[in-house]
C-alpha cells in the first residue's frame, strides 16, 4: 500500500530489527475436552510446530509465545537454575503439577491469553517479519508440511490452523483466488452475452470478448513481473480493468458496418472504419491513459501509484488491440453481422 521509504515501513523495519515480536503472526489453536490441555501431546505439538517453523523459516521467524515458555521456567526453577531443564518435562504427573503451579501462581490475568478457565483450548503464537506474498505462501506451505507428520487430533481434541494476522491473510488470499476466477468470468461471460445480443450474432461476441481476454492476460503478466498481487485492494480495480475498452471494439465495428455497403471491399471498409472510427478510439484512450499515468509520479501511496499503471496499461493495450486485431479478426472471420448488410443492400 506504502513506498518503501514510508514512515510506517521503516518503523516496521526498526522494529523487526530491535524486537522479537511483531504483529505478524500466526496462531496454531488446540480444542479439546475439558482438562485435555493438561496432555502432554498438546504442549509437545506446540513445542514440535514451533521448531518445526523456526528451523524451516529461519529468515522470517522471529519468536513464539504460549504457555510453554512459562512451563519450561518453572521447570528450570524446580531444578536449581539448571538450563539443561529449561524445557518441557516428558513425565505426565510433573508435566500436570508445572501446569496446575504455573495457573495458581501466575494468576488468571496472566494465563488467559495461553489458556481458558476449563483447560479445553489452548494456543501457540508466532511472529513473522512481514506478510509479503512470498512469504505467507512458504509459511502455509511450512505449516501444513507439518501436520503430514504430525496428527492433527489426539485422544481428547484436536489443533486447528491458523489464527493471527498471517492465518487472516491466507484466507483471504484462498477466497481471492477463487474470487478473481468467479468475477472474470461473470465480467467475461457479460460482456460475450452483452456483445451477441448487441450484435446479435454468436461470432460478434467472441471477437469482443477475446481481445479483452488477451488484454487482461498482457496486464496480469505486468503485474506478475511488478510484485503486484491480487488483494482486496487490487481485486476491484482488476475487475473494473476487464471490462476496460468493450467501447473501443464496438466503435470500429459498428462504423464497419455502416461504411461495408458503400465501398468496394471489406479491405476498403475496414480502412475507413481505422481512419474514422479509430482516430476517435485512439483520442479517447489518450484522453483516458495519460491522467491515470500522472498518478505514478504525484501520488505518495504506492498502491494508487501502480492501480495507475495498471489502468493505463489495460486501456493501452485495448486501443492497440482495437486498432489492430479488431481489424484483423474482421478481415479474416468475415463474421455475417458485417457482411449481411451489402448482401442485403444488392
């Protein structure tokens, strides 16, 4: 959303420098029975998970918090200051006896951000450096590699990912995902039914969807080489883009089909239709490209920025496309909805 020399950025980058959390997290929960917190599997899971990310993550993985750390210091103190015990017992009874010290001793105030009053959920929270594509699609794919060797239900419950700001932003780049392929083709799928209704003719709705089409496919390739990624930000702009430049198609066709009947050939239309008609698509578009373009240069949030680029390059590459593979299609389809019209006249 920001520059990279934003205030907010270089704050976040002072304070993965300084501090071993952040607010990029990522939460692994445990639901259970009543008192199933109190099984060994579920601290040593949390414990497993936990090693498991920071040693395949070591470049973004910061630190983790859940009761264990409190476990693992009272342990330490049981025995002498000894920091080969500073970890999770094995043995059952101590392991209950460090849980029931650490609740009692601690108070609820202090637990109740690891565990509830009934000792039916518990969790462990990482942090991250950031939540840069790249990188949440390593953690989802760390995390889930975890569980193919780990059980993800044990006698009493089970864990459940992903909670945090990481888990929240995986799901909303699952439900983009699919979003994205819903609104294209819905937007794709109007504009097709739109076109043949318009032009009442099957042929004449894919030879305007499909420019379209290969417009959108020349922008994502733009976006994919830029860094942009789909988001719930730049899903509606990429979504308004799709349906950018329809006008430009039904300008040069429907002067084709007006000027067909009166010259020598389809050559002759199609050239009179580009110097007309295609004079006016290629204003229009500059009217439209070169405003959007300013953005890059004036405006201070990045994202406003590229959704600037990437309008003007959606509109560039449909006038290109207006003016070129429009007249080309035309030429080598003859589709009936020109070419009825001088057989009419005759």
């Amino acid at each position: 959303m920001l520059w990279p020399d934003h205030g907010y950025n270089q704050d976040q980058v002072t304070i993965n420098r300084l501090f071993e959390a952040s607010s990029e997290n990522l939460v692994l929960y445990y639901e259970g029975a009543s008192g199933s917190v109190y099984d060994p599997v579920v601290l040593h899971t949390f414990e497993a998970f936990d090693r498991h990310m920071q040693r395949t993550l070591p470049d973004v993985y910061k630190s983790s918090s859940s009761i264990i750390d409190l476990v693992k210091m009272v342990n330490e103190v049981l025995h002498d200051g000894d920091k080969l015990w500073r970890q999770v017992p094995r043995e059952t009874q101590l392991l209950n006896s460090i849980m029931g010290y650490v609740r009692h001793s601690s108070g609820r105030s202090a637990t109740s951000r690891f565990i509830d009053t009934n000792m039916e959920q518990s969790q462990i929270t990482l942090f991250f450096t950031d939540h840069i594509s790249n990188n949440l699609a390593r953690i989802k794919y760390a995390a889930y590699d975890f569980f193919k060797n780990h059980p993800k239900r044990t006698s009493q419950g089970e864990f459940k990912l992903a909670g945090g700001r990481i888990g929240l932003e995986l799901a909303l780049n699952d439900e983009i995902n699919w979003a994205q392929i819903t609104i294209d083709s819905l937007v794709f799928g109007a504009i097709f039914l739109m076109g043949t209704i318009f032009l009442w003719s099957f042929t004449g709705g894919l030879m305007l969807t499909i420019p379209l089409v290969l417009a959108n496919l020349m922008v994502f390739a733009y976006m994919a080489g830029a860094g942009i990624g789909l988001s719930i930000n730049t899903l509606p702009v990429v979504a308004v883009g799709a349906g950018v430049g329809l006008d430009f198609g039904l300008y040069i066709y429907s002067r084709c089909i007006e000027e067909y009947p009166r010259q020598a050939s389809l050559g002759e239309a199609i050239l009179t239709s580009i110097r007309t008609s295609g004079v006016a698509v290629a204003a229009t578009g500059l009217t439209m490209i070169v405003p959007m373009m300013v953005w890059c240069f004036l405006s201070d949030l990045k994202f406003q920025a590229q959704m600037g680029i990437f309008l003007s390059l959606v509109l560039t590459a449909n006038v290109i496309l207006a003016l070129t593979l429009h007249p080309l299609l035309i030429y080598l389809i003859r589709p009936n909805f020109i070419v009825k019209n001088r057989a009419q006249k005759c």
